[in-house]
C-alpha cells in the first residue's frame, strides 16, 4: 500500500480540502488535506505542516487566529457609522469604535469602504480598506444634505448601511449626532462610484477631503487658459486647503483634475456659485511641491491654476 503525506493547507484563494473549502484568510483548521506521493501542494497555498517549521515559526494564517471572512460577514447585530456634523469647510468627525469593537479581529479585514456623498469616498469596490484605516474626519466645502454609506463586501456579497447628514453653512451651529444602521444586502457599486480620498495612484502625494479640525482657505486669481500662465496659491505641508476659483460662469459645473507628477488625478466635480466662485474639494498634501490644477467647463473650455506646497 503506497503512502501519503498528510498535510495542513491553507489556499490564497480557494482549494477543496478533506471535502471542504477553505477560503482566503480562512484559519487552517479543517481535517488534513491527503496528497498523494510525489504530488504539490497547490498553487497559491500555504503548507500548514508543522514539522516544516522550526518552533513558534509556523505562518500566522495556520495558527487558527486569522479571521475566516465567510464567518465574520455577519451584520445582523452590527453598529453603524457614528457622525458628527461639521459646519461646511469645518470637519465632520466620523467615530467607528462602536463597530470596531463589535466586530474585534474581524476589524483587521480589508473588507470595507465608505462613499461621503459628495462625490468622494475612503476605499471602493475594487480598493477595500480595514476599519482602522479610515480617516477619522471629512470635510464637505458645501453646504447641503448628503447620503454617507458605509459598504462591507465579502464572499461575493455586499452590505452597507447609510443615513443622511445635513452639513449648515459656515457660521451656523453643526446638526446632531447621527448614526448608520440596518444593514441590508445591496448590489456592489462600481469600483468607479467615488473619487477615493487616499488613492494609490497619488503616491500619497495628496488626500481629498480629510482634515482635522482646521482648514485654510486660499483665493486665487482668474484662472489662466494655459498651465504656463496659471496663478498661484500657497499651501503648506499637511494643511486642509479649500482652493477658491473667482470668475468662471455662474452655477456651471466643472470637472477638476490635479496633476501630480506626470499624471492627473480627477477630483470630485464641482459647480461654480451664484457670485461666480468655484471651491475646489478640500486638499491636503502630503509632498512639497508645485501641483497644476486644470479645470474643464461645461462648454469644454479649459482653464488653470497651480498650488505651491512648502514645507512647513
């Protein structure tokens, strides 16, 4: 009778073992997967055997402490977003320590994203996030009623869970605390739905939409109709930044695009005021430098200003 080798595998994606499946981040704790003699473990697999291992060095994933995401994706009992309304141009304060607590190492699981409502969002369908990496403020430039919903998606399956926040001018007293909840199965949003805050395509040279409790306004000149003749704004490292565009066509909507580097990166688009100013979303850059900023009408036309970032 030929022998066989008994081994603990864990899949990167999915392999049938012993007659179950073991999904990605599942812990390695169904029965030994039989191999037969001279055969491989599969591809994209981690070999759980623990004699392979000098002691205390067996992977993460085959100690059984790695959360199995078909078995945490339950929102039955799950909290939602709390949020605090900011004024607009002010930070409204997003608290997800209710669901972070609820859900424990489950939290770690790059299963999550959020849309803000206002064209921006922190992750998307094709970028999840964990929930201890999302910001902790946005800010709205606008004032305004805004849908803010967060999303959890795994295994094939999305939930999310959203409320209505209502962002009061400047100078007003901030709306009260509200709270997302009930989650619901829904279809999954395109991976294009949202401008994301933190994109990686940035190269971490810029958030949109994120600040603490401070941002700074900066007014430019009439914007030019070539990059070479722009104006220019001052910023500084790490400082929100609302770039105000005086002098285009009243209540028309414009499409903004920043270029960092050799490439330009869309933001959300924006519409110009009744007094002819267009506020561009709240920037915060990360990286000295000087970032064009282009601005394209609804007629097509084209026009440009620039934001120099120092150093603080």
């Amino acid at each position: 009778m030929s022998h066989v080798r008994r081994h603990r595998i864990l899949a990167a994606a999915a392999t049938l073992l012993a007659g179950s499946l073991i999904w990605a981040a599942a812990p390695a704790s169904a029965e030994d997967v039989i191999i037969p003699p001279g055969g491989s473990i599969p591809e994209g697999a981690i070999d759980c055997t623990p004699s392979r291992y000098a002691p205390g060095a067996l992977p993460r994933e085959c100690t059984g402490d790695f959360p199995n995401e078909e078995a945490a994706f339950d929102t039955s009992n799950l909290p939602g977003l709390e949020i605090t309304p900011g004024a607009a141009r002010a930070a409204t304060s997003f608290n997800l320590g209710a669901m972070i607590a609820a859900l424990g190492p489950y939290a770690s699981l790059p299963i999550f994203y959020v849309d803000y409502g206002d064209g921006t969002g922190f992750g998307s369908s094709g970028d999840l996030k964990t929930l201890g990496s999302f910001p902790t403020s946005h800010v709205y430039v606008n004032p305004g009623t805004y849908t803010v919903t967060g999303y959890a998606s795994a295994q094939g399956r999305t939930e999310s869970t959203s409320t209505t926040v209502t962002i009061v001018p400047a100078k007003e007293e901030p709306a009260a605390v509200k709270e997302t909840k009930d989650w619901q199965t829904v279809a999954t949003p395109p991976a294009t739905a949202v401008v994301a805050v933190a994109a990686a395509d940035r190269g971490g040279a810029v958030s949109v939409g994120t600040a603490v409790t401070v941002v700074v306004e900066r007014n430019t000149k009439k914007a030019a109709s070539t990059e070479g003749k722009a104006p220019m704004v001052n910023a500084t490292v790490g400082q929100t930044t609302l770039v105000n565009v005086p002098s285009l066509p009243a209540g028309s909507s414009v499409a903004a695009r920043v270029k960092i580097g050799k490439k330009w990166t869309t933001l959300p688009a924006g519409e110009v005021e009744g007094n002819g100013v267009l506020t561009l979303p709240a920037l915060t850059f990360a990286k000295s430098g000087t970032y064009p900023v282009k601005l394209t009408l609804a007629n097509g036309s084209t026009r440009y200003v620039k934001v120099k970032v120092k150093k603080g």
